[in-house]
C-alpha cells in the first residue's frame, strides 16, 4: 500500500503507480506465492512511508500550499530553457535509495536496457514541460531528474517519493515491467503538481492529482509518439500487465473501467460519470478510482478539438494547475479553473471555450 489513511498520509504521500486495492484483491485471490508478494508489498510501502514521514519531519522543507497564487504560468517555451540533468541509478534489487549510480546527464547509453529507457523517457518527460510549457524540471528551478531502476527484487511497483522516481521490475507475472513513458510521465508529474502548490492526496483534491498525473503522463507518451488525439489509445501502463494478466494497461482515459478484467485483479474500477463516483475510504477516498472522471473530461474534450492534445488542452491543464491556488479543490473547483484557462488561453466565447464545457458536463460536472 502507497498510502494510509489519516491526514498526515494526505499531506506528505509517497505516490505508486499501483493502487492500494489491487494489492489487496492480489492479496485475497491470489495464489500463495502472489498473495504472499502482494501481502509483503503493502507491508513495504508502508515502511517507506513512515521512513519519508520521518525525513520530511528532519528538517526537509514542506511544500508551500500557496506557491501556485504567484507561480507566473509561463505557456511558451521560455528563454534559456535547455538541457535536464538526469542521472539514473541501479537499484541492485535492494531497498536502498537512490543506489549505485549508472548514468549522468550526457553520458554514453549504459548498454543496460532498464537505465537507458529511464533515461530517455526522463528527457522526454523534460521536454514536454519546457519545450511546451516553459517550464524548467519539476520544481520549475531546474532540480536534477533521480531516478533508480531495478528498486527492489520482483517489486510491483513504481513510486515518486518528494525527490526522485523508483522503479520495480515487476515479477514477470502481474507485471512485466515499470518502464514505460506514460507511467514515468505519470510519476514526474507528480513532482510538477507537489512544487506546482500541490493537491492534497485524499477525496476529489487527490483523484485531481492523480488525473492531472496522468493527463500528463498520457501526453509525454501522445507527443514523443507524434500522436494527435484520435490516434492515441489514451491509455495509462500499456503493456506493463504481465502475460497472465487479461487487460490493456492500467488505466483508460478514453473508457474508464476497461482497462483490464482479470480473473484474478478484477475489473477495472474506474467511473467516467459523476454518477458512479465511489465514496469509499480505501485508497485515499479513492484516488485511483474517481480520477476516471476528471480522465475522461480531459480526453472528451481533446477528442472534440482533435489536433494535438499536448498543445493548447494541455496548455490549458497546465496553466489551471499554476493558477489554483486551492489544495483542496474539488473537480467542480478545477472544472472552473480550467475555463478561466481556457478563456485566457482561446478566448471567451471561442470553440474551444464552448467544447471544455460540453466536456466537463458528459462527466456530470457543469461549469
Ligand atoms: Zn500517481
């Protein structure tokens, strides 16, 4: 489990890729050796996160709630904008972070497939933010991108922790694999919300976050595939269910709750309607469930403008999160926030102004 209840847990989250109930479904259905992985992974997260609890009440400073109010939301390539200063470390399948380092900014691929996909996924994810958004790294202050591979033996997971990404290999068998672009875009993309003034990691401010990840994760993957949005599959971890497993990815942002089932993970249970908006207390109020919706208004209104959905919905996305200045905000709050946006970005009364508030209300929220 990435997260636990309580308020402390909201504010200072370590962010997995894999929802807290898919363990627990593992954990119940599965045979002995995977209930047992599973039942040792929620165990683990745990641990870490009191480990970060305990870090970030040493000294480290937390996030400023209000740096979103005076963030200036710069949407066009910025002068002086260049180069991210990766450096990817082997984890040596141990818990200890960021290990053994493999490969520095400009250095030689290393020849070791897991290092160099992070590598470049990491700078592609970099060029999405500056190139299109103007934005310097994750903190917007040119922080270095850490990231270690091969963190744990067989972990089914990935993580951003406040300072670096951590990816599992998966066990060959729920999972193939962490390392695919939406899902790194998807953890980076965190730490842009975290220094963006942040959401907090429970209910609707929570699944926002989550969306808001994979919205830009999504994107990471739309453009340095050259996509426009009718010929992506607007899926969150294609391919990195195992080949047991019946599903697509983790999550779609096209059809919410088909992205897999399985036999044994279940079906996918994410809503695209106000409707079906689970309240549960399980996974942070449902954090990797409700953010089907905010998922599927982003999507709906990319599908009504066509083109690329990187350019101005996801200028659009970008600049709301610069300027909500509310780390509570429910998605009716965001809805709102992303009309000012767009209005300041297409013009009130443009097309574009008229298709964001069709599609907020296919998905049951009106603005
Ligand atoms: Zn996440």
């Amino acid at each position: 489990m990435c997260f636990r209840s309580g308020s402390r847990a909201a504010h200072d989250p370590l962010l997995c890729i894999v929802p807290p109930y898919m363990l627990r479904v593992l954990a119940l259905r599965g045979d002995p050796q995977v209930a047992e992985m599973a039942r040792t992974l929620l165990k683990q997260t745990e641990k870490l996160r009191d480990e970060r609890a305990e870090l970030m009440g040493a000294g480290l400073p937390p996030p400023d709630p209000f740096r979103g109010a005076y963030a200036t939301a710069a949407v066009s390539p910025a002068e002086g904008l260049c180069c991210p200063e990766r450096r990817i470390h082997d984890g040596q399948f141990r818990a200890a972070l960021p290990g053994k380092l493999l490969r520095s900014e400009g250095d030689d691929p290393t020849g070791i497939a897991d290092a160099d996909t992070a590598y470049d996924a990491a700078g592609q994810v970099f060029s999405l933010f500056a190139e299109e958004y103007g934005r310097n790294s994750l903190d917007g202050e040119g922080m270095p991108l850490i990231a270690t591979v091969h963190h744990r033996r067989n972990y089914n997971n990935a993580f951003w922790n406040g300072t670096q990404m951590a990816y599992g290999t998966g066990d060959g068998k729920i999972f193939r694999t962490f390392l695919e672009l939406s899902v790194i875009g998807h953890e980076m993309a965190h730490g842009v919300i975290q220094h963006s003034g942040g959401l907090i990691y429970e209910n609707q401010s929570g699944a926002l976050n989550e969306s808001i990840a994979d919205v830009f994760g999504s994107l990471s993957l739309q453009r340095a595939l050259g996509q426009e949005a009718h010929q992506a599959d607007w899926l969150v971890g294609r391919g990195i269910l195992g080949p047991g497993i019946t599903g697509a990815a983790l999550r779609s942002m096209k059809a919410p709750g088909t992205a897999y089932a399985d036999d044994l993970l279940g079906q996918d249970p994410q809503p695209w309607h106000m409707d079906h908006f689970v309240t549960t207390s399980d996974d942070n109020g449902g954090v990797h469930i409700n953010s089907g919706i905010p998922n599927h208004a982003f999507y709906l209104f990319c599908a009504y403008l066509g083109g690329r959905a990187w350019e101005l919905p996801g200028r659009i996305w970008y600049r709301a999160l610069q300027t909500l200045n509310n780390p509570m905000a429910s998605f009716s709050d965001w809805a709102d926030q992303t009309m000012d946006s767009a209005i300041e970005l297409a013009g009130r009364g443009s097309i574009e102004t008229v298709m964001l508030r069709r599609a907020w209300k296919l998905v049951g929220i009106a603005i």
